[in-house]
C-alpha cells in the first residue's frame, strides 16, 4: 500500500478565495436539470468574473453541454438560477431571452459557417438578426476579420477556407454585437496542435484587447492550462473542484483532476513504473509535487546539504503555469535505512511539498 505524506502549501487554499459579486458576469446557483433518472447538472454553483477566462473542463458526459445551454437560454434547469450581468434569465420567456442572447456570443467545435454566405456576411449575420444597416455591418464585419487576421478572406465562401480560418470567422461573428461574454464550446477540439495553439492564442489577446469575459468547455487540460486564469472541473453534473489553474495543477484534490491531469503532468517512467512494489527494496521511489515560491528555490541542493546521504533525481521537471512555477520530481532514495528516508522526507515537508512514497524496486533505477 502507498504510503501519502502531505503538507500542502498554503497559498492553494488563500487563492482560491469567495470572488466579488459585483464583478461576475456569470453567477450559478445550485443548478439542478435531470433527463429521466440522469442528473447531467447536480447541485451546479459557480462565477464567471467581468474580463477573466473561466475553463470548464470534464470527460464526456460530465455535464458541460447542459450546463452551456443553461448558460445561453436553450436548456431550461429543474431548479437554481441563472445570472447574466446580474439578470436572473432561466425563467424568462423567448422574446426577454432574446435581448440577453444578444449579450452572449458563441463559437462551436465545427464552426456552424452558413456555406452560402461570403465570410464578412457570416461574421455580419448577427447584426443583420438585429436589425443593423448594411453600412454599420459591412464596417464591424471589416473591423473583426482584422481583428482576427483574416481582412483579405472577407469575400471568400467557408468552403476555401482552412479549419484555422473557420474558427477564426466564427470568433469574429461571436464579437459581431459586442457580446459581454463568449462561450467556447470545444472550440479547437477539431482543430490540429498548431492549429489549436494560434486560436488559443487569438482567444488570449482578444481577452486581453477588449476585456472579453471567456468561458471555455472542453475536455482538454492543456487548453485550460494554456489560457485560463480559473478552472472549474464538472464530475457527473457535480463541480468538484475549482481555483486558480496553476493552484489546481499544483495541488489536485479530486481523482478525476488527477486522472485529466497525467496528460501534460510528469509521470513515472513506465518501465520502471511496472517495477514497483509494496515492501522493502534496494530503492525507495518518492513523488515529490512542490509549486510556488517554494518551487523558485534551489530545492534538491539544499536537501543534499541538509540531509547527507544518497538520493537521486530519476524523472520530473519544474513547468510554469500562470508565472508561477509547478513542478513534479521523482526521486531514488537507495538503501533500507527508514530513518534516512524519514529526514528526507521531512524536509521536503519544510519546504511545502507534498511528498508520496509509490514504492520499492528490487534492483538499481
């Protein structure tokens, strides 16, 4: 069995703070929607603040497609209310809704480009909805296809267009009535790693330009870890965890974060993975997880100086999330001596890491 010591940081738990009503754009309470005996939204509470990106992250079937359409009208909850810019809207009726709507954009996995529309009259189309003069529509759709790089494709139809250049048009159509909040639903899921990388990135600097609130579902942890500034995790219609990224990155309470998470977080080799075993060995293998301040430091210098004896570095690396640095370390610690092993692990403790021993190897790592 393995054996966990902890001491958690305690910058994870004062980050992730009660955020100021006055600033949400987006507030769920306890949203509750049921389709026969399956609870796709279970108790649901959570904000979006003005100017921030909020990543929803969550396997299928967690609950992210009822709750996005709770958010934008088309999904009616059992009970809990739904607030947009302080407006309660999951009771409103369709004509009430549609004002609000207007004050929500939204891009999609396949893009949903009218294929017999030029691409300004795609991005221009929700201003058309409105009502707006040709003019006034023709000059925003110029405005946004700048914006997002693509001025020389406003005449061309989507079918000549790249998936990249797609969901760049559908971004410039979601801006078209200056939305107070865009939705993003599996955006890049289509899309190929370089691809995805340019579309996150214009979705950043769009935040940044015009302090667009972001909300983004996806099943992709690196999409979270590349824009976001919050992350909520959605289990069975449940969030189960949520906080700042690099706090939730560094310090994953719940077992699906952690399943979601060996993705892009070092892990154990797998070959020496498959010699581990409960018991004494000629090694111990340890987890170390440190994040933060504690993580800027020169940590395995200073435990070979405060700890002498041998250990060793066989896997792991320092990231950096947010600016702040987050790292996972494996290290080789040779011998039976339980009280060597004992003063390492003490003094990682000191130094806010979190420190789990995933067993014993018969030979040498």
């Amino acid at each position: 069995m393995n054996q966990h010591f902890t001491a958690v940081a305690g910058t994870a738990d004062q980050t992730r703070g009660q955020p100021d009503a006055s600033q949400d754009v987006v507030r769920l309470v306890d949203l509750k929607r049921r389709f026969g005996a399956t609870a796709a939204l279970d108790g649901v509470s959570l904000t979006v603040r003005k100017g921030e990106i909020l990543g929803i992250i969550g396997r299928s079937g967690a609950g992210k497609s009822t709750l996005i359409r709770c958010l934008n009208g088309l999904e009616r909850p059992d009970s809990g209310e739904v607030f947009i810019e302080g407006r309660e809207i999951s009771r409103l009726g369709e004509r009430d809704l549609q004002p609000l709507r207007r004050r929500i954009g939204m891009i999609f996995q396949h893009f949903n480009l009218l294929s017999a529309k030029t691409v300004e009259d795609n991005v221009a189309l929700p201003l058309k909805i409105e009502g707006r003069p040709k003019g006034e529509r023709l000059a925003r759709a110029a405005e946004l296809l700048d914006l997002v790089g693509l001025s020389e494709k406003a005449r061309a139809y989507p079918a000549s267009l790249s998936g990249g250049q797609k969901q760049r048009v559908g971004i410039a159509r979601a801006l078209a009535a200056r939305p107070a909040l865009l939705l993003s639903d599996e955006a890049t899921s289509a899309l190929d790693p370089e691809t995805t990388r340019s579309i996150l990135a214009l979705l950043k600097d769009i935040n940044r330009q015009l302090g667009l609130t972001i909300l983004l579902i996806t099943h992709e942890m690196e999409v979270v870890r590349s824009i976001a500034d919050r992350v909520a995790v959605i289990d069975a219609g449940r969030i189960v965890e949520q906080g700042p990224v690099w706090s939730v990155f560094a310090d994953p309470r719940s077992d699906v974060t952690r399943s979601l998470l060996r993705a892009i977080r070092p892990q154990l080799p797998a070959e020496l993975a498959s010699r581990l075993a409960p018991g004494a060995g000629a090694e111990t293998i340890l987890r170390v997880d440190i994040a933060g301040d504690a993580a800027r430091g020169p940590l395995l210098s200073d435990l070979a100086t405060a700890v002498p004896g041998a250990f060793r570095l066989v896997h792991g690396g320092i990231d950096h999330i947010q600016q702040q640095p987050v790292g996972t370390l494996f290290l080789s610690v040779p011998g039976s001596d339980a009280s060597h092993l004992g003063d390492i692990i003490t003094f990682l403790k000191t130094r806010q890491a979190r420190v789990e021993v995933l067993g014993h190897v018969a030979g040498s790592v």
